[in-house]
C-alpha cells in the first residue's frame, strides 16, 4: 500500500504546508501540481517521502510528469495548458492517449474527484489561504486507487 499527498496552488503559504507536513511525512509520496513549486522545495531536506512537482502558470509552465506505482500509471500536470478551467475534455484525452488510470492536475483551485471511462481525474484543489485549504490523499493498493479531498481547517 502506498499513500501519496496531493497538493497544488499553495502560492506562498507556508503555514498551510507547516500543518500538513506531519500528514506529509507519514506518506510515501507527495506530489505538487504547480503554482509556487518552489514552496515545497523550501521543506526538502525535511521531507520522509519521495517528491514529485510540476510547473503551474505561475512557475512560468513546464512538463507534465507521467510516474507508475505499483503498477498504477499517474500524470501529474499543473492542467492550465488543457483548458481545465472551462472543460476537463483535452486532459481527459490526453490520458487516455498516454494510458493513464489517474490524472492528478491543479491550476482550478476547485477541489474534485471525477472517474470518466475508468481513469479518475483529481484536483486536490488549492492549499493556499485565500480559499479553503484543501488536499487530496490518496492510497495504492492492489493496482487500485482510493482518494479523499480533506480540508485543512
């Protein structure tokens, strides 16, 4: 079983990650989606789990991360270059193209678990405190995946 912390849009608030970083550290893995990257670059050397980041539109954009675990196929993405704001369509096809099971993307700071023909596309939503501080955990098990979107306050 692998847990796996998802977070995205933290835009410099480190008091947020600060409360999470127990959470975090008892996980196997975090992943960032983008949008002040750099924040969680400042806990490395704090960090028990692997870390996995991708540029947002803030970061100056980048590539997406394609990562298999146990067995399950995962894109990480910040989602601002598929159009998420206005449809989940171009990400969608992009997973199937890839033959991804998971889509993890940002960008929205709207947080949402939606499965479309069997792959699940989870936005853990925006960790910052301008919004409700969300994210999103998630488990492996079993080439399965099981996902929670948790509020921070």
């Amino acid at each position: 079983m692998k847990k796996i912390v998802v977070i995205s849009d933290t835009h410099g608030d480190y008091r947020a990650i600060d409360k999470l970083l127990p959470i975090i550290n008892e996980s196997d893995y975090l992943f960032h989606l983008g949008d002040f990257y750099r924040d969680i670059r400042a806990y490395e050397r704090e960090l028990k789990c692997k870390l996995y980041s991708v540029l947002g539109n803030c970061d100056g954009g980048g590539d997406d991360e394609l990562i298999t675990i146990d067995g399950v196929k995962i894109l990480l993405t910040h989602g601002d270059r598929y159009g998420v704001k206005s449809s989940k369509y171009k990400l969608l096809m992009r997973a199937k193209e890839l033959g991804v099971k998971v889509v993890f993307y940002g960008h929205t700071h709207i947080s949402d678990i939606e499965e479309i023909d069997g792959i699940y596309l989870i936005n853990p939503g925006a960790l910052s405190s301008y919004n409700n501080p969300t994210y999103c955990y998630a488990v492996i098990y079993d080439k399965k995946v099981s996902a929670s979107i948790v509020s921070l306050l």
